[in-house]
C-alpha cells in the first residue's frame, strides 16, 4: 500500500494507455460518466447483480 502511494505521487502511475478500448471496443468512461450512468443503484437501493442493467 505505501509503495503504492508513493509510486501515485511521484507521477509513475500517470501512463496514458488504450488497452480498456482494445480490449472492450469501447473507449473507457470518465469517472463522472460512471456515477451519472449507474446512480440508480444507490437511489433504488439495489443489493443484487441481476439488477443492475
């Protein structure tokens, strides 16, 4: 954990990468996108896999 850290705060984990778009082939979403498109989950209270859609 603390190498980690340290490793995220001297840049060495800022690597720019395609690889979620290669792999998925779709371009990968921003952390906003994400809460935006999933929220319900936690204002529906949703507890199990199968109803998330």
């Amino acid at each position: 954990m603390v190498t980690n850290e340290g490793s995220i705060a001297e840049g060495l984990m800022d690597v720019a990468s395609d690889d979620v778009e290669l792999l998925t082939g779709q371009k990968p979403m921003t952390a906003r996108e994400l809460a935006k498109n999933y929220s319900y989950i936690w204002e529906n209270h949703v507890t199990n896999w199968k109803d998330i859609r």
